[in-house]
C-alpha cells in the first residue's frame, strides 16, 4: 500500500495505511483476496464524497 498526501505527513500516512489495512482485513474475510497488486490512498486539492 502506499499514499500520496499533498504535505509531507507521515502520522497521517500511518493512520491511513492502518486505517486501511483493517479494512482490506475485514473485507478479505468476506469477499476474499484483493485482487490487485497494489492498493493507493491518493489525496487531491478538491474535496468528493
């Protein structure tokens, strides 16, 4: 897994990479292996939900 913050924030890249690693765990459980080789948390200037 990695990120791409815009600052260089390595609590919030742990927090995130922690955060998602929980996730995939929880999911992999239910649906399986990700499957794809790489996972990316990629923040942008304008906000979506």
């Amino acid at each position: 897994m990695e990120t791409g913050l815009l600052s260089d924030d390595p609590r919030l890249a742990d927090t995130c990479l922690k955060a998602t690693a929980g996730y995939l765990s929880l999911y992999e459980n239910q649906f399986g292996p990700y499957p794809f080789p790489k996972f990316a948390i990629v923040e942008k200037f304008f906000p979506t939900g």
